[in-house]
C-alpha cells in the first residue's frame, strides 16, 4: 500500500488540451482500425472507456466507432481516409482539469455520478459536472483528470473548489 501521508488532500491543476478525435464510419471500422493502428503505432482500446498509452499519446475508445488522441505536445498532422472515416481536433475546445490528493474521492461524490471504486486505473468515463458533458479519467487511487469544454472550465473549476472546501 502507498503511503499517502505526505500526499495533500486536495489539488487542482488546469492544462491546455491537445485532443484529435478519429472516427470510423459504420460498415468500415475493420479498415478505418488497421489503417489507425498502423499511424498510432499500436493497437487501438477495445471496449468503450479503455485506454491504449503510445509514447506520448493517450488514445481513449470513447464511443464504438469514436477515439480521443490526447496528446502532452501538439496532436499529429495526420491524414485519414475519407472512405473511411474522418479526424477532428478537438484541443481548442477542452482544457484538462487535474485533480489529484486523498480528498479526490470526497470530492467527486459530490460532483459527479460514478463509481470511483469500479472505475479501475486508466479507464474513462463520461458523465456530467453540474449538467455539463465531462470526461474523467481516472490515472490512479488518488488521481484523475476531467476533459471539460473550454467555455465552462472556470465554472466548473469553481464547483471543485467549492465541493473540495469540507476536505481542505
């Protein structure tokens, strides 16, 4: 077990977000994954809410045909197949809200609808924040971060903090 003693109870750190959205058009899914795999350098998550980690890239399986890139750097110039299904990015529009101490889980009861103790390391989710579409992703026991629109982020940051009041 790790010792968390030295471990603050509460932090929130916002980042940019560099995200490219790929998807796969129905009835093109086997094509469109083999041709990613081979860009991305390694195989795509299988089940919704999975993660394959490549260098530094994140790829998330947010929907059956739907994959999120995210990227430490600026996401790749990639060109996709118009056969055989599309890229977007998406970076401009989310900003990464890391939340991370031993109070993460007092403070995600009070935001968001999950299950942090079936939710296992690396996985995703989608939910909602204050009726706003979220993505958490959960990196440890006592780390996460939430891909929410940029438009939002500072009210949404200021309903963290509000809900991290009782632990801090």
């Amino acid at each position: 077990m790790a010792d968390d003693s030295n471990m603050a109870i509460f932090e929130m750190v916002a980042y940019d977000c560099s995200i490219l959205q790929f998807e796969g058009w129905d009835g093109a899914m086997a094509r469109f994954g083999a041709v990613l795999n081979q860009m991305l350098g390694g195989p795509l998550p299988k089940m919704v809410g999975d993660t394959a980690r490549h260098d530094d890239w994140l790829v998330i399986r947010i929907a059956p045909r739907r994959f999120w890139l995210l990227c430490d750097g600026p996401p790749p110039s990639v060109d996709v197949d118009a056969e055989l299904g599309c890229a977007l990015p998406l970076g401009e529009g989310r900003a990464r809200l890391r939340l991370s101490g031993r109070g993460l889980k007092h403070v995600l009861e009070r935001c968001v609808a999950i299950d942090w103790a079936a939710l296992e390391d690396g996985r995703a989710v989608q939910t909602k924040l204050d009726r706003t579409p979220v993505l958490l992703l959960r990196r440890s026991g006592f780390e996460c971060d939430l891909l929410v629109p940029r438009s939002l982020s500072k009210g949404l940051t200021e309903w963290l903090a509000d809900a991290s009041a009782a632990v801090n």
